[in-house]
C-alpha cells in the first residue's frame, strides 16, 4: 500500500489530532468496514472468475474503480495533479505491480481456489513486506516480528496443504495456490516502491494514477480475450459483483483505510487488517457455503496472530 507521512520536517503534511470520541469511533467503524469489503472482494471475485476471463474482470473492476477515483480526487483536491518527471516511473511500477499483475493472479487464482483460502493466503502480504524490508531497508528485526513472521508462514503452509504440509513437497500445492502467491508478490512490491517514491504524492492520487494506468494495461488483453462480445453477456450478478470489487474493495475501502491512517496513525489502522482472512473465511461460508474445517480454522489462527505480532507498534 502507498505510504502516508505522517511525522514531522519538509514537505510532510502532519496528522491532526482528534480529542472528540464520537470522531474517533466513526474512524474505526470506517477500518472495520474497510476490512468488510476487503474480505467480501474474495467471495466477489471467486463468483466473477467462474464466468470472466482474468484480463476482462480485472479491465472492467479497475474501469469502475478509476471513475469514482477521479471524481474523488477532484473533489478532495480540486484537480487532478501533474506528476513531475521523477514521479513518471514509480507510477508507472504502481500500476503494473499492484493493478495489472495482482488482479491478473488474483482472478487466474479465484478459478479454482476457496475464497476463505485464498483470503487467508493472500493475508501473508504483511509478513513479506516485513521480511522483504529487514532486508532491503534495514529495519529492525525484533523477537516478536520473527515469531510472527514463523507463525504466518505456518499458517498459510497448514492452509495450502490442507492440514498436511509434507504435501508441499510432493505436488500438494496447485496453480490456484501458485497464481495467489504472485497475488503477493505483486503486493509486496507494489507496497516497496510505494514506502520509496510515493512520499510526495498524496495517497489517493497515486491510486488513482496506479488504477488508471493498470487499467490501461489490462485493455490489451483483456479485448484480446473477447471483451467486446462478453460485455453483452454478462449477468446482473457478475455485474453487481464487478462494481462490488470496483467501488467497495478499490475505492472506498482505500479511501476509509487512509483516513484511519492520517487520523489515528499507521500502526494502530493497520490492526484492522486482520479483519480482513477472518471476513474473507466468514462471508465463504456464509454466501458460498464453503467448508470450514479444522485445518482451516488453526491455519486462520495461525496467519492472524503472525500478521499481529509483525505489525506491533512499538516493531513498526
């Protein structure tokens, strides 16, 4: 995700700080729902892949979204901002990682796997972009992020396997597995590029640069895939789940997410991302009657109190 500042020194807007209680409520009702919608987008996008090719769902979700993105930028910020040449390239890596590769993986991956299953795969994002910054970026290894960072790939190994991970070993792991985890690659780097040259556009204009260019990108071969004929035939329901992934899981789940983080500050925001595999399981069963079994349950277990640990606040 795209870095806000929120410190102190050039060119770094600061964080108000709120006193009124009732403000402070409607802004952790906004991250529970955003963890709502972003859980939802997991059911939305497995009942989408049955019926639309990976190009031409992605194209029409980052089409909707791009719509509500302008609108709301112009109306936050009165204009859609020039980028400055320096910024040309990161956007460019925004849209091709987060938009064009992500949503490729995530609806190749949908084809075939569960969606509490791949909600909680797709859960170990956080745990890399830790692991990936100790590495690249020096930060601080502490005892209780290396245990999260143990726990969450556990976790997600008892997933994957299904209770058994010596599977892994021997073929266990399918291509809906392998297309989640380029889910999270593309994440990750996605969330890397952003932490390094996004520090001087402001959160939502670089989604709204990194959705209109991803979706530009997926206009290719998404049309190469026939999406002019399919446009006709396809149902209210993969509609209504299009616009549901477009608007509720890119635009306003976003929206909420950064202004928890501005209002509050980034470590305690990102808490509500553990909503996110929990939903994710939850609304599987719920709407698609997916089964709920113990290695799924000790596996979520698992992946949440990895992704807690990594994200402590005094670790971040």
């Amino acid at each position: 995700m795209v870095p806000v500042k929120t410190g102190a020194g050039p060119g770094v807007r600061r964080r108000p700080v709120f006193t009124d209680n009732g403000d402070t409520m409607l802004i952790y009702l906004k991250l529970f729902l955003a963890a709502l919608f972003w859980g939802g987008t997991f059911v939305s996008a497995r009942i989408v892949a049955q019926h639309v090719g990976p190009y031409s769902a992605s194209f029409l979700r980052f089409c909707t979204a791009a719509v509500f993105l302008i609108a709301l930028l112009i109306a936050k910020e009165g204009r859609i901002p020039p980028l400055a040449r320096r910024q040309v390239i990161p956007v460019v890596l925004l849209g091709m990682t987060g938009v064009f590769a992500y949503n490729v993986f995530f609806f190749l991956g949908m084809q075939t796997i569960s969606a509490g299953r791949a909600s909680l795969i797709v859960a170990t994002n956080p745990v890399f972009i830790a692991l990936l910054s100790v590495l690249l970026f020096r930060e601080r290894l502490s005892a209780a992020k290396a245990a999260g960072i143990l726990l969450c790939l556990t976790g997600a190994a008892i997933v994957i396997s299904r209770g058994d991970p010596r599977t892994l070993f021997s073929g266990g792991a399918g291509w809906g597995e392998v297309y989640l985890f380029g889910c999270v690659a593309s994440w990750v780097a996605y969330s890397l590029v952003g932490t390094v040259t996004m520090r001087d556009l402001s959160p939502l204009a670089a989604v709204t640069y990194s959705c209109l260019i991803g979706g530009a990108a997926l206009s290719v071969p998404a049309f190469g895939e026939g999406l002019v004929g399919l446009i006709g035939g396809i149902c209210a329901v993969d509609w209504l789940n299009i616009v549901y992934l477009g608007f509720f899981g890119a635009v306003l789940g976003f929206y909420w997410y950064y202004q928890g983080i501005e209002r509050i500050g980034p470590s305690r925001a990102a808490v509500f991302i553990n909503f996110v595999p929990v939903s994710g399981v939850f609304f599987g069963w719920l709407i698609l009657a997916e089964a709920v079994n113990l290695s799924l349950l000790i596996g979520a277990a698992l992946v949440v109190a990895g992704v807690m640990l990594t994200n402590r606040p005094g670790d971040r």
